[in-house]
C-alpha cells in the first residue's frame, strides 16, 4: 500500500470530495483520482460512493479511514520523534493565527526567525475562522482569550493588553475624554454588538458601539481614519501610536489583559521546529513589550 495514496484518500474522506482533494493538495484531479483507484484495488472494494456535488464512504471506506488516520499519526508521531531527537529544526512549519495577530506580532518576527532558522519553511495561515487543528496538517495555532476545553496542548504566551486609541482627527473635532465614564458620549468601535470594557481600577463601558468589525486590524483603520475610539491590542497600535498616527488615552487606566495560547496536537510530540517557534515567539512578545515600556 503506497503512503502517498493513503494520504490522498484520508483527504477525500476528508474533504469529501475528488476536487476539493485534488485543490488542496495542489494536485491534478487526475492523479486522485487515480490514487483512489489504486486504494480501492488493494481494499478488492469500492471506497467511496460518488454523486454530483459529493463522495461518500462506503462501509469498507469507513473502516479503512479508520485505519488510514491511525498509520498517518503513528507515521506523525516518529517523524516528529525523530526530528526532536536530532535536535535540528527543519522542514515546513504550519502556523495559524488570527489576521490581526499574524500582521502585528507573528510578522515582524518571522525575519530574524527564518534567518536563525534557515532549514525551516513557514506556513502562515492568518485567519479569524477557526480550524479543526487535530483534523488539519496544522502544526501550530496562536489562540487569543479563554481557552476553551480542549484535548489540544496549550503553552501559554505573554499576554496581551487593550489599549484605548483615537486619531488626533477624531479628538480634534469630538474632544479627549479624562475618565471612564467620558468614553460613553463618544463614538466607539468594537467587535460585536454591545461593548463590556472593563477596566480594572475605573469601571465598566456597557453600551452599543456605534461601528461593528469583528477583526482587530480592520477595526485599526477605521479607528485611525478618525471614525471613533477603539479598544485594540497593544502589538496592533504600538507602532501608530508612536508614530502619532494615534493617541492612546487614559494610559493611567489598567484594563485587562488578554490570555494567548500556543496550541499543537496532543496526538504529536513536540518537534524541535514548533518548540524553536513558540521560544522565539515569546521571546519576541517579552522584548518588544519591554521596549515599549522603556525598559
């Protein structure tokens, strides 16, 4: 039974069907299509059931996925067993993360990484949706907030604080607010429908903001084109801020910070080049907060 086709099928159970495979494997439909027919000559049974729109398995397909998925991860396993024992980071490296954190943090350290690291690849999904990272060949994800219950190993990271930020337009024409409570009368941007900003020595915001953006670096823009006043992470507005492109406001005022975690398969070991990734990534987050602390 040939490697290469037993992973192309697990990605037709996966994805369910020949051409979404073939797409996200970045081969012709023909070539799956063939590596399916070979499977089913080995299994003496059809796979799969084909319609117009989709595939379906078959009872064999069912219990052949089974085990496909099991060879896959032991193959994973001792792959990446033996890359921690060689100690030498290497290979492809697939990172997700959301867009605003990819633009503001992972980005900015992925220069020095790659030339300390010259053997290893970066994939860097940045993307807000999120991903099934034990049913996916990610590597690694970069979660921001609560952890949620999760069979996923977690490595917790520097946190990350909100800063509030306004474009000199905007407090030109709409006045600076002083206090916690001054943040009502303005126009604020959030990510969803009703704001809790909560800071930890001034109160509670709870009201309606007036613009909606679910993304952080989005909500940047608008904030820096003089629309209102955003709450936003520091890694994100730093840069505009001491560019003078923003204000931060009320800089006295604690808020809370948010957790970031690390997350990789519980079903991998860690491998040396996610290992090297996280230690470089937390170090990067450690010196630039310190830098901008003035320290």
């Amino acid at each position: 039974m040939n490697l290469d086709d037993v992973r192309v099928f697990a990605r037709i159970a996966e994805l369910k069907g020949i051409s979404a495979t073939a797409r996200a494997l970045g081969l012709p439909k023909s070539s799956v299509s063939r590596a399916l027919a070979r499977m089913e000559a080995i299994a003496g049974a059809a796979l799969v059931e084909r319609s117009t729109r989709h595939v379906r398995l078959t009872d064999a397909g069912v219990l052949l996925h089974t085990h496909a998925l099991r060879i896959l991860d032991d193959i994973a396993e001792a792959e990446t067993a033996l890359e921690g024992l060689a100690g030498t980071p290497r290979g492809r490296l697939r990172v997700n993360a959301t867009h605003a954190f990819g633009i503001g943090v992972i980005a900015p350290m992925l220069p020095d990484f790659l030339a300390r690291y010259n053997e290893v690849q970066v994939a860097l999904d940045a993307d807000d949706r999120p991903i099934d990272l034990a049913a996916t060949d990610t590597d690694l994800a970069i979660r921001i907030g609560p952890m949620a219950d999760s069979a996923l190993i977690a490595r917790r990271l520097p946190s990350v604080d909100l800063w509030l930020c306004a474009s000199p337009a905007y407090l030109a024409a709409h006045g600076t607010p002083r206090t916690v409570a001054d943040l009502a009368a303005h126009s604020l941007v959030d990510r969803q429908d009703r704001i809790n900003w909560r800071f930890a020595d001034a109160g509670v915001i709870d009201v309606e903001p007036r613009v909606v953006i679910p993304d952080a670096s989005t909500q940047k823009i608008v904030v820096e084109g003089g629309a209102g006043i955003g709450h936003l992470p520091d890694y994100l507005v730093r840069p505009a801020v001491a560019s003078g492109h923003l204000v931060r406001l009320l800089p006295e005022v604690t808020a809370a910070s948010i957790d970031v975690h690390a997350l990789y398969p519980s079903r991998r070991s860690l491998s040396a080049k996610v290992r090297v990734f996280i230690d470089a990534l937390a170090e990067h987050m450690r010196v630039t907060a310190r830098l901008a602390e003035g320290r």
